[in-house]
C-alpha cells in the first residue's frame, strides 16, 4: 500500500473498523485480516496505522477493549463495538453513500 | 456519555502512564506472536515466521510512539514527559542550574519591586471609583498647590468644568476623649468632600455640602476606618459619641471605608473634618482672607466630555476674573490640572520620573541577565553537540530536541521568576508597613496586586524564551555525521558575534549603573559634610503644640519665654533657641512678599523678591550656630512696642538692597504694610531643601510676630538619651498636658531632607551591585567559555613554549578586550544620566576624579573577578597530560 492511499483512506479508516466488529469482537490482527477480506484484498492496513485508530476509537467510546484468549490459548487485546460505535457506523455509512454518489455522479458526467 | 468516556481516557492516560504502556506493550507483544503464529501455519519456519512478522508490523516502538501520538491529552502528556526529563539534565548540572535561576530570580525580582511601587504609585493610586477623571488644581508659578478659601470658593461656584469641587488639608491636632490629648492627623476637608468622590461611609453617616453654614458651624468628624480600629477598637455605638479636639467638642457620624486613605497617597490621616471649623482647630479665622493660601489641593472630577485643556481655559478665565476683581492680591493667575494623588505636580512627576528610570534601569538588568543566561545556554548546546548528534542519529526530531532546550530555559525562568516574586512580594510588604517618619503617619502603600503576579509572570516566560531561543540556530545546524566523526573542538569564531555584543551591552549597563551609585553616594556624603547655615550636630529638636493645649495670645508668648528659660537651666544644655518652623525638616514653610521701602503700591507683580519668613527667639542664631555676618540679632525688648526688626540673610540683602552693607539700617516693606527694619545679616543657608538654590529669607523676633508652632533648638553635647529625658522632665514641670516630640537635629535631618537622597543612593546602589553581578557572570561565561574550547590550542602554545603572559593573552584578551569597551560606553553614558540625579540627590556630580577614578576601579576587579578562574585553568595547562588526552 503507498503512502498516498493512507493519506486517502484516513476518514475511511475508521469506517472499515468499525463495519470489521460489525462481525463480532476481534483482536488487531483480526480487524486486520477482516478489512483485508471485506475489500479482497485492495487495503491491508499495516499495525501503524490501525493500532492509533483503534486507540484512538476507544478513546472515542466507538469501541471497548478488554483482554481475552485467542483461538489458541493466547492472551490478547480484543475490541468489541458499543453503542455508540454503532451509530457513528450509521452516520459514517450513509455519509459514505452520499459521498460515493456524488463522486460518481460527477465522474460520469 | 462519549464526553465521560473522554475524560476517562485523558485521565488514564495521563495518571496511569505506567499501566497504559504495560497495556499497550503487551498488545503489540501479543500482535507479533499472532503474526508469527499465522506465519507458521502458513508453511513457514520459526525463523523465517518472525522476521516476516518483525516486517510486517515495521519496528514496535515506532508502532507505539504513533500511537501515544494518537491518544487524548498526548501534549500534556509530552510537556510533562519534557520537562520531567529537562529536570533531570538540570539536576545533572546543579552548579549552572543555581547560579541560572539565582540570576534570574534577582533580575525578575528588581523588576517586580519596581514595577510594584510604580503600580501603587502612578498607575493605581488611589483606589478610588472614576479616578481617571479626577483632577486638582494648581496655581501656575507657585512652590506648593496651595489656594485661600476664598480662592477655592471662586473656582467652586464659578467653574463650567468640573462636577464640584472639593478641597482639603493635612494638619495634626489634640484629641482627647477623656483626661489627656494625643496627636493625631487629620483631614480638614470641604463639606462636599465625600460627595465629590463619590465614595459611601462604612458606618454612620458623613458630612456634606448642606453641613456648613459658616464659621465653626460643622462641629462633626468621620473616623479612618484604622484609626477607629486603633483608638476606638472597632466600637460601633462610637456614632454620634462627642470627642474634644484642640478643647473643643466634635460629634463622631460616622466611619470611612476601609480602603479609603483620604487623597494623598503618602498620608493616611486619622480622621476627616469641615474646613469651615478651620478656627477650633488652627486658632486662626481665615476663611475670608483671600491673600493667606492655606488648602492643599482642590480637586474634583471632570464633567464628561470636558477635555482637561478646556478645563484650563475655563480655570484660567477664572483667574482673569480674580485678577480684575482684586488687582492688590493677585499678580498673574494662572491654573493648571495635576494628579491629585502625589500632592503636587513637580513631586508627582519627579516621582514618576525617577521610577519610570528605575524600570528602565531594572528592564535593562533583566535583559542583562537573559543575554548571560542564553550565553551560557549556546555554550551548554555547544558542550552537548555530541549528545544532540547522538539523539538525532537515533531519529529524534530536531523540533521535539528544540522543544526539550526550551523546556528547561522555562523551567529556570518560572523557578527564577517565583524565587524572585516571592522575594519581591516580602520585600513590598515590608515597604509598606515601613513609616520613615516615625513623627508622621506617611507610608508608601505599595502591596502587590495581581498586576504585579501578572507582569513577574510574563517577564518570567518572555525571558525563558529570549535566552532559550539562542541555541536554535545551533540545534538546526547540527549535522549528527560530523559531530560524531570529528568531536565538538568546533572553532571559535574571530569575528564580531551576536554574544559579544549582548556581553558588551551588558557591561555598559553596568558601568552605569556603578557609575550613577557612586555619583549618588559621593553626593550623599557630600551633603552630609556641607554648610546648611546651620549646624545640625549635637543639636536637639524639640516641637511642642502649644496650639493642642490650649494656649492663645498673651499666656502663648509668656509660655514660650518660659520653655527657653527652662530648657536654658537644663544641666548641660548650653543655648537654646526657639523657631517656629525649623529649616530642613518641617513640611511647611512660612514665606512673604518683600517690597522695597519706597514701595507704595503693594500688589504682588510689585514685589521685589519672595522671602522665606521665619519666627525665632532671641538666641536662635548662637544656638543653631547660624553665623551672623553683621549687625546684631534680636533681645527680648524686640517686642510689639519697638520698631519692627528683620534680620535677613545675605541673599536676601543683596536682592532688596544690592550690596549687604547697604543692608544694616534699611527698610523693606511686607504684604500688610509693614515697615521693617533690617539690624542684621546672616549667612545663606538651605531651608527648604538640600538642592535648593539660594534664596532669600528673613527672621524677625517672635514677640512682634506671634506663632504658635514652637520648634526648640537645645545646643549640647550631652548623650542624646540622656539630654531627652532631662529635656521631657523640664516639659512635664511646665505643663504635663503638653504633646512634645524629641529628637536629635541630625536624625531628623536624615529623615526629611536627605530622605530623597537616601532612596535614591540604595536603590542605585542596590541595582548597581546586581548589574556588577551580572556582568561578573556573563563575562565568566564567556572566558571559561573560551578557555575550555581552547584547552588544545592553548596547550599546544605552552608546549612550543609560549610564556604564561601571552597564554593568559591568547586565552583571555577577547573577553578583557570587551571588559574595557564595555565600561568604556557605560562610563559615558553614566556621566550622562548623573544630570538626571542632580535632582535629587545633593550637588551630584560625575565630573569629579573619585567618580572617574571609583568607576574604573569597579569595573577592573569585576573583570578581575570574573576572569580569575578561567585564568588559573589556562596558566595551569599540562600540554602533556592534555596532548595526551586529546
């Protein structure tokens, strides 16, 4: 992924997050592999940019952290979305419609 | 809800570091072995699994700082983390941090003593509602702001400008409330007084316009809130209680406010008074004599809208008026506005003069003191390359290492600048509860206010930042690769740099500050030595208020022959005289209109000269030790039944007579008519005060010009003590009634006329030693400075054999080169600004050898002082030991 994308990306960033815990609680790497899976593979997002995010959400109230095991038996940091997160998901969704639409709109015109 | 959540998180973030950072650790520990592990199942080997795992997630702790940089309150977080860590590189240093916040703390805390005392004085002085409208009136071409009641009425009733116009006095008086009378000052005020200044008692009522219907007819007093607190202990029910003042009965209606000190700000009298009973307290009625100018100060605030200018002209058509009106009283009237607050305008703006120098002088100090402080700070990042170079290696930013450098310039400037307010508040504090008369209730108010916290604060960030921002340039230069490559033996730059200049700056401001002390104090202990026309030593004062005790007309005189002859059968006394305002120590003067004996028309523009008018005893002259020049002095046949007899001094008779031996057997004439002969001449003398010119004055005896104010002088060289007590015994036989105060002439001497001088010569002198401070570190700074960059090259001189001479040259001749330039300007400069002190302190004067001489002294053993130890180290260079360290 260049550097331009992350910059292009910041405002979605958040978005994928949360549309990732949509799916249920999940650790770092999950939301990870679940962004890489949700856009076939057109984003991976790498650790320096998704751990500020989730940090930053959590500080947000969007997401809640808690200390879990993993598949295998191994300690680690999962984020599950709250109420609020919920509704940002909403606003941000239904922002993103109208954004896309108008860009599109303006593309074929 | 999301607002809680928020504050929640800061505060963690903020108080639980060490667990957010466990946290967020473990996370990122936890991710790489997720990785790893998702690595393996992919087919990989451990090996092979953790390096693709360490590349994906590019290094922990960049991960990490970004997302500290992420998280709520990070700039707190990071100004703390700053400065915690500033605190710890300072704590390593401990000798440059103290001798850092030790400067600073002395130039902040000479800037918030001054700025304090300027605050009180002229920027908040009163504390009253609207002060900035409120103006006094003047007479333009006289000595004191003084007008007659008729006067003050005239402007009254017939003034367009102002709102109304109030007027007052300052007097002392007897009050009694049961056997004995005490001294105390009070305000002899005009009814419309309170009103004008539009300010509410705290108990009672006052009095007002509609109190007075003529003479004695407004027999009320409005305590001072500290004098009820004081006399009357804060009683209430003191209302409508009836008190004796000078024997004569006054009602208390009410109580001042606390804060309301009347409106002189040196003076804080005990109680307030109708002038119209002016007669009960003075023994004199002269509320209709137009030509006697008795009240202090009108006052008043401007209508809205009324420029002080215009108020002016409206004064000065007034005046036109009264010239017209009554052509034998008034010569030229004219009027000006002043500030009320500092009794007059010469003193108010000598006074703001002296202070707004003072400021200058202290803001120059303190940015003295931020050049030596950003001189030591270049030197420190110079001894720090290598560690900046290090860091910047490491990938640190150059703004967060400029951001560290600036933390710790603020934290010694916010140490310096509490270190120098908290001086500064003690030492205010002690200004004002200090009385330097201990006979008059004057006091310099000058507590701190929030003006004050407020001006140390920002003097304290403003200079942080000037002497914090002398090392960027350094910083942004670095370049990690050659530092670390090549060491920190960077060359010393040979050309003119900005560090030179600040350190010649602060030098001049030195030799200016040394110049202007020892000009004062020379001048002090110049006027200390000098002729008075009379001699002050082994003198007694001794003022007794004859007025308090009731004595009046006949029994008046009779007392006062009596105390002389009391006083002359004292053991040890050798004379006494009797004067009724003593020269040089007393706030009020007597003075007259003189007009030659052929003078028929005796209007003021007439007048050939203006005299002081003094009233004295026969023996006055042998006891003050006045050298009488010619003729003779008065006896006690010199009464209302002679010829009036003056003797005057030589000014005098050379102004009314052209030559002194003209002088002896004329004839002058006075404002009344009389016809006075002179008998004697005497010596000039000061009267008024040490820096006076001299001027005229005339004595005549006080059995033919009678005054109640009775000043002993009691020639002997018996112990001071001792003399006093003998003295208080010889009163209390005459009349134990009789409020007296004693004191040695030379002391009262210090605490009126040299009073000025005094403050002038400690504060210069205080300052001047600050700035010597300063400079010895600032030009310590530089040579150890110099010296220790140049330990290789000096060291290589001695090995070729250089001889101590030319190393201490090499070594030091810069930082002695600057020394003699900078002393050099300062020297100019101070001989200038001495014109300045002439004001103030006695026959100052920089043209004098000793000045010359004491300045350059002064600013070789600073150099000396200052230079000694980077001295030593260069002389004590091992070129071996040194070669082989390098």
């Amino acid at each position: 992924m260049k550097p331009e994308q992350t910059t292009l990306l910041q405002g979605t960033l958040d978005m994928l997050i949360l549309k990732s815990l949509l799916a249920g609680e999940m650790h770092g790497l999950g939301v990870s592999r679940r962004i890489q899976q949700l856009t076939q593979g057109t984003f991976s997002v790498k650790p320096g940019s998704l751990f500020p995010a989730l940090h930053r959400m959590e500080e947000e109230g969007w997401i809640s952290a808690f200390w879990g095991d993993s598949e295998n038996n191994r300690r680690a940091k999962y984020y599950r979305l709250t109420k609020a997160g919920r509704k940002q998901l909403e606003a941000e969704t239904e922002k993103w419609g109208r954004i896309s639409w108008a860009i599109a709109q303006a593309l074929e015109a | 809800m999301p607002l809680l959540t928020k504050a929640r998180s800061f505060l963690r973030n903020l108080f639980s570091t060490r667990r957010v950072e466990k946290d967020l650790d473990q996370e990122i520990h936890s991710h790489l072995e997720l990785l790893i592990e998702e690595n393996i199942r992919a087919g990989m080997s451990p090996g092979e699994a953790a390096r693709a795992a360490q590349i994906e997630l590019g290094g922990a702790e960049q991960v990490k700082e970004q997302v500290r940089e992420a998280r709520l309150g990070n700039w707190l977080y990071s100004v703390l983390s700053d400065a915690r860590y500033s605190l710890r590189v300072l704590r390593k240093s401990p000798g440059f941090t103290i001798v850092a916040v030790l400067t600073l703390a002395l130039a902040i805390g000479a800037n918030s003593v001054v700025f304090g005392v300027l605050n009180a004085m002229i920027l908040r002085p009163l504390n009253l509602p609207r002060e900035q409208s409120l103006y006094g009136i003047e007479r333009v071409g006289q000595d004191d702001p003084v007008q007659s009641y008729p006067d003050y009425l005239d402007l009254r009733d017939r003034n367009q400008s102002f709102e109304s116009l109030a007027a007052y006095r300052i007097t002392e008086a007897g009050l009694a409330t049961g056997e004995s009378a005490s001294r105390i000052f009070l305000l002899e005020v005009s009814g419309n007084y309170f009103d004008t200044l539009g300010i509410q008692p705290y108990l009672g009522r006052f009095f007002h316009a509609s109190d007075e219907r003529g003479p004695n007819s407004a027999p009320y007093i409005v305590l001072s809130y500290a004098f009820w607190h004081t006399r009357f202990q804060g009683d209430c029910s003191v209302v409508d209680r009836t008190v004796q003042i000078n024997k004569h009965p006054f009602t208390v209606i009410g109580v001042a406010p606390s804060e309301f000190h009347g409106t002189l700000l040196f003076a804080s009298p005990d109680l307030f008074l109708p002038m119209v009973n002016e007669e009960q307290i003075e023994g004199r009625n002269v509320l209709a004599a137009r030509n006697i100018p008795w009240i202090y100060l009108a006052l008043g605030h401007l209508k809205a809208g009324v420029t002080p200018a215009q108020a002016i002209s409206d004064l000065n058509s007034i005046g036109s008026y009264l010239e017209k009106t009554y052509p034998k009283e008034y010569n030229q009237v004219r009027f000006s506005l002043s500030r009320p607050s500092l009794y007059d305008e010469s003193l108010g703006s000598r006074v703001e003069a002296f202070l707004t120098g003072l400021m200058l002088l202290a803001g120059l100090i303190l940015l003295a003191a931020s050049a030596n402080l950003g001189g030591l700070f270049a030197a420190r990042a110079a001894d720090r390359s290598r560690e900046v170079a290090l860091r910047l290696a490491l990938g640190a930013k150059r703004g967060r290492i400029l951001r560290t450098l600036f933390t710790e310039a603020l934290l010694i400037s916010l140490a310096g600048g509490a270190l120098g307010l908290w001086g500064s508040v003690v030492l205010l504090h002690g200004l004002s509860a200090w009385q330097p008369l201990p006979r008059y209730p004057i006091s310099v108010p000058v507590n701190p206010d929030a003006n004050v916290y407020a001006v140390a604060l920002v003097l304290a960030l403003v200079s942080g930042l000037l002497f914090g921002v002398v090392p960027v340039r350094q910083v942004l230069r670095t370049d990690p690769y050659q530092i670390i490559k090549a060491g920190s033996t960077g060359t010393l730059g040979r050309r003119v740099t900005l560090r030179d200049l600040l350190l010649v700056v602060q030098i001049a401001i030195c030799a200016v500050l040394v110049t202007s002390s020892i000009v004062a104090i020379r001048g002090l202990v110049r006027s200390l030595n000098s002729n008075f026309g009379f001699e002050p030593r082994n003198a007694m004062i001794v003022s007794a208020d004859l007025g308090m005790a009731g004595y009046n007309g006949d029994k008046l005189l009779e007392m006062q022959k009596r105390m002389v002859e009391a006083m002359q059968t004292t053991p040890g006394v050798e004379s006494v005289g009797l004067i009724d305002w003593a020269p040089l120590i007393s706030g009020a003067y007597a003075d007259s209109d003189v007009f030659t004996g052929e003078t028929a028309d005796l209007r003021p523009s007439n007048a050939a000269a203006v005299s002081f008018l003094f009233r004295i005893s026969p023996e006055y002259f042998h006891a003050a030790h006045t050298a009488v020049l010619s003729g003779r002095t008065f006896t006690w046949h010199d009464d209302k039944a002679a010829t009036r007899v003056a003797v005057v001094n030589r000014e005098f008779a050379s102004k009314i007579f052209r030559s002194p031996a003209k002088a002896i057997g004329g004839f002058f004439k006075i404002q009344d008519g009389s016809r006075i002969q002179v008998v004697g001449i005497v010596e000039d003398g000061k009267y008024k005060g040490i820096t006076e010119d001299p001027r005229p004055a005339m004595f005549v005896p006080i059995l033919q010009s009678p005054s109640r104010e009775t000043i002993l002088v009691v020639r002997s060289s018996l112990d001071p003590l001792q003399l006093t007590a003998a003295i208080r015994n010889t009163l209390r036989d005459l009349d134990r009634g009789l409020p007296s105060y004693i004191e040695t002439w030379s002391k009262e001497l210090d605490n009126f006329a040299f009073f000025p001088s005094h403050v002038a010569t400690i504060s210069l002198g205080v300052l001047g030693v600050m700035g010597a401070m300063l400079a010895v570190t600032g030009i310590f700074g530089m040579a150890a400075y110099s010296v220790s960059k140049r330990l290789k090259e000096l060291g290589i001189r001695v090995a070729i054999g250089a001889r101590p001479k030319e190393v201490l040259q090499a070594a030091l001749g810069r930082a002695v080169k600057l020394l003699a330039f900078g002393s050099a300007a300062g020297l100019l400069l101070g001989i200038l600004a001495s014109r300045v002190l002439a004001f103030i302190v006695y026959s100052a004067t920089p043209r004098d050898p000793l000045v010359l001489g004491g300045v350059v002294l002064a600013m070789a053993l600073v150099g000396l002082l200052a230079t000694w130890i980077p001295a030593q180290r260069a002389l004590s260079i091992d070129p071996a030991i040194l070669l082989r360290e390098e």
